[in-house]
C-alpha cells in the first residue's frame, strides 16, 4: 500500500508542477531552471538520513556522506547563482 | 498509537516537511513574476533549509562527524562555483549543477542498496530507476558542458552502427535491470550487477547527448533538467520520503514544461531533437534569388542616425562575441537620438532558455525593453531597422516561404518585413542546420562582415564625433 500511496502524492505534485509553471515569461526561463535545480537538491535531505545512520554500516555512511557533498554543492549554487542572476533582472529606472 | 518521544518528533519532522513541501511551490509561484521572482527563489531557499535543519533531529542519525565535513565542503565549493561563474558561462554552470543533482540521487541509491537489510522487490526498482536516471543525468550534463564550452565539437557527433548500440545498449540495462530487481540465483555478484548497471547507465547519457548538436542545447538542458528532479523523485521512492517526491516531481514538471516549450519554438517534436543527427541531411534545391549586399560600420551609422526606430535581435553569436555591453552603450546613445529600441528574443535563441535573456540583463538592459517573438511579429514593419546579432536560424524566413526547407514551419522572427536589415556576422557560413539564409539575400538586407562587438564599437564611435 505504501507504494500506491506514495503514487498519489507523485501525481498531484505533477500536477502543481505543470499549473504553476506553465505560464512563466520567458526572461524567467534560466533562473527558473536553475531554482528548480536547487529544489532538486532535496535529495540532501535522504542523504543526510543515510550518511548519519550508524545502524546502517560504515560503507553507508561514506556513500551517504559523499551523496550529502554532492547534494550540498547542489543546493548552495544553485540557489546563489539564481539569486545572482534575479538581482541583475532590472526595471527601468 | 504510541507516542513515545520517537514518533513525535517522527510527526514534527514530517509536519515540518509539509510545511517545506508549501514554501518550494509558493517559492516557484513567485519565481513565474519578474517583480516577486527574488523573493520566489528567497523562499524557496528557506524551505530548504528548514528541511535540512529538521531532517538533522531525526533519532536515527547519531554521528554528526561526516555530515558537518560533507556539508561544509559541499556549501564552500557551491558558494565559489556561484559566486566566480561569468554570467556568459551560465549554461555550462546550469548543466553542470544538473549534473551534480543527478550524481548525488545516484549516491543515495547506492547508499541505500548497501544497507544490508533485505529490501522489497518495489524499493529495489525504485532504487535501480533513482541509479538510471541520476547516471543518465549525470554523463549527460558532462556531455552537454563540454558541448557548450567547447571541450568536444559542438555539433552532433555520430558514428557508423550508433544506432544499433544505443539498441545494445536499452537492452542490456533492461537485462542489468532485471538482475538488479529480481535477484535470481546467478554467478554474479550484487555488487557486480551494481557496477555493470551504473557503467551501462552512464554509457547511456553520453550516447544520449553525443549525437545533438549546438543549436538544440535549449532541449537537451531542459531536458536534463527535468532530469534531475526525477531522479531526486526515485530516490524519494526507495526512502519512502514524502518531500523528496513532492520537490523532485515539481522540478520533472518545470523541465518538462521548458522542454516543451523549446520544442515547440523550433516546430520539431522531442524524438525528432533527440534521434534527428541520426537522420540523412534534407538538402534543399530551392534557389535563392538575389545578391548578397555588405555594408560598412560607417554606412550603417547613418542610417541608425536617421532611425525612429530600432529592433535588436540577438542570437548565440552574441553571446560569442560579448556584444552585449556594446549593444547596451548603442542602445543608450540611439535613445538619446530619440529613437525607440526594443530587443526581439527568441526562445531558442543561445544555447538555454532564456540564455539571451540573461546577457541582456547582465548588460543592465531593462526587461521590459525584452519582447517575446509574437509580440514583436505584429509590429515588425513599423521598425526602421532591424538588428540581427548574430542570429541566423531563428531570423530565416525559409521558415515562413520555402516548402522544403528543414526548417520550414518553424516559428521565426520576421526581420526581413522591417523597413531595413543589417546583419552582424562574421562571414557567410550558413547556421547550425546548413540552411541557406534568404534573408541575406533581401533586397532590404545589409550585411556588417566582423565581430559584432567590434561593430558596434564603430557605430558607437561614429555617433560620437
């Protein structure tokens, strides 16, 4: 049952993802991407359950950490860099 | 139920998640409005990091050692690599932080598989999906980053027989596949199914990206893109996290979403982006009539000087020469002329979505100066002159005429209906498709031969003395 309901939630957040960004403006495409990669960074989050687990042995552990480094580098740039690009996006003055 | 001080904070963490899994969407809602897009990405942000903070008060992580050390480095390289990247490096940088995504969902996966617990068949396919498509992510991303910074040959590259061992290639990691799930009684190890399915998957992404050439980048980006959050979305499968499907699904849907939209500008289908380098060339015999008509930095400035009004259309070879900061300086100088200047984008323009937009903006050219190709298309014969920087496919008006033209129906920009045209180029070597340009040929059609940046120096300087 767990798997059905972890379909349920998949396709609903299919659904938001579609609704929310399909009418973004085009000047927007790159730093959206780039934002939506940090998001994708989240994988931080089970990797750090992984890497802190000592239950689960030690080869774990190091897999868990090196996902954790990987998944850090993810999230830090990617929301600095779109940050970067979002403060040059100017009105005019 | 028993709520003993496990499954509390078992509640609060997932309570908190919930929380998160709000903060990414209203962060990405914001992101979709130019005004509120730096608060969208702001949010967002501390979405994460509350989901970071909370994930640490889960009782089964006891050693904190590893994870400082790996958080630390991972935050230091993160902060550098955004911090030192040219905003003209910025599709590379896009294409390797997918990349990186991709490699740490691989990680998990992998992680996960050494347990040492007897996991379910579900959570093994989950797993072995989490490993194929952060691999695919992963040796794509490298692909595309040395397509784009031009470590490898930008066009597509293919080779004799590709075809058949891509076909090779499904099939045995169907088979490692099976190996992976199933787990039949056979001579090989685990581990050996491990390394043979996570060296057969990265084969996969680079045979993948290999054969697409430049000028499709936008897709393949995207594409990877969405990528990247499926793979974090498998992997929230095979931990059975909540957040990590909700995150990872949302960012599959926006890939997917600027891959269509990509695709739709160039009037191909994905499988036709993804498998045409493997098609014969569509040679033309159309006859282009005309003669092609240079025309000095010097000639054109008095042209430019007597312009009510200017359209700029900016292309990769833009971005090749760094014109931007020049064309902003013309743009100033035409605006104090009295002249109107707008820029008209396509959205395969460059080599990612949105990439000319984001030169633009680094040159500190205000957005609302930016139209979107429809916009402009209705009023392109009002504009005195149109600029083309080095632009090509996107400008062809074969597109619009020529029957048998690859390219025809693509949604173009109509430079050739404004009153003049003046093309910056370096010479007459046709674009990525090997079309021919008829708007080269237009009798309203200047050609400027030379660097755009240097160009547009000399009309600046001519506008000066």
């Amino acid at each position: 049952m767990e798997g059905v309901y972890l379909l349920f939630i998949l396709l609903l957040s299919i659904f938001i993802g579609f609704e929310l960004i399909h009418k973004v403006p085009a000047t927007l495409h790159t730093p959206l991407m780039s934002g939506a990669n940090a998001i994708s960074g989240i994988t931080v989050v089970g990797a750090l359950a992984l890497a802190g687990n000592e239950s689960l042995g030690q080869y774990s552990m190091y897999l868990g950490a090196f996902a954790v480094f990987l998944a850090t580098i993810n999230v830090v740039g990617g929301y600095m860099v779109t940050d970067r690009m979002l403060a040059m996006f100017k009105k005019k003055k | 139920m028993m709520l003993d001080a496990t499954s509390n904070t078992d509640l609060l963490i997932n309570f908190t998640y919930i929380l998160c899994a709000a903060m990414f969407i209203f962060g990405l809602k914001l992101l979709g409005h130019p005004g509120t897009a730096r608060r969208g990405n702001l949010l967002s942000s501390l979405g994460m990091l509350l989901a970071i903070v909370v994930t640490l008060l889960d009782n089964s992580i006891v050693t904190f050692q590893w994870i400082a050390i790996a958080m630390l480095a991972g935050a230091v390289v993160g902060f550098f690599a955004a911090r030192l990247v040219a905003m003209t490096d910025m599709p590379e940088m896009v294409s390797l932080l997918n990349g990186v995504g991709g490699l740490g969902s691989v990680f998990v996966a992998w992680a996960t598989i050494q347990i040492g617990v007897a996991l379910s068949t579900f959570v093994l396919l989950v797993t072995f999906l989490a490993l194929l498509i952060g691999c695919v992510t992963f040796s794509g991303s490298l692909i595309a980053w040395a397509k784009l910074s031009e470590r490898i040959p930008g066009r597509g590259i293919t080779f004799t027989g590709q075809v058949i061992v891509n076909v090779l290639i499904v099939l045995a990691i169907i088979g490692i596949g099976y190996l992976f799930v199933a787990r039949p009684e056979t001579a090989l190890e685990p581990d050996m199914v491990l390394y043979i399915a996570l060296g057969l998957t990265l084969l996969f992404g680079v045979m993948l990206v290999l054969p697409i050439g430049g000028a499709d980048m936008p897709v393949v980006i995207s594409l990877l893109n969405s990528y990247s959050g499926l793979a974090a979305c498998a992997a929230g499968f095979a931990l059975q996290n909540n957040l990590l499907i909700v995150a990872g699904s949302l960012v599959g849907a926006s890939g997917i979403i600027l891959t269509n939209i990509m695709c739709k500008a160039m009037n191909r289908s994905l499988s036709n982006v993804l498998f045409s380098g493997f098609m014969p060339v569509t040679s033309s015999d159309m006859v282009i009539e005309g003669e092609v008509k240079a025309m000095s930095a010097d000639d054109a400035y008095y042209v430019l000087e007597a312009a009510q009004s200017v359209v700029v259309i900016p292309g990769y070879g833009m971005a090749v020469a760094q014109a931007q900061h020049a064309m902003k300086e013309l743009q100033t100088i035409l605006e104090e002329n009295g002249a109107e200047v707008a820029y008209a984008i396509h959205p395969v323009a460059g080599r990612m979505p949105g990439h000319m937009n984001v030169l633009l903006a680094e040159a500190d050219v205000s957005y609302e100066h930016l139209f979107e190709m429809d916009d402009i298309n209705k009023r392109i014969e009002n504009f005195d002159v149109a600029m083309v920087i080095g632009a090509n496919d996107v400008v062809n008006p074969a597109a619009r005429e020529m029957k048998g033209s690859p390219i025809y129906g693509m949604p173009v920009i109509n430079a050739d209906l404004a009153k003049n045209v003046f093309v910056l180029k370096r010479g007459m070597a046709s674009g990525f498709a090997g079309i021919d340009n008829p708007l080269f040929f237009k009798p309203n059609t200047h050609m400027i031969f030379g660097d755009a940046k240097e160009t547009l120096g000399a009309i600046i300087r001519q506008f000066a003395d």
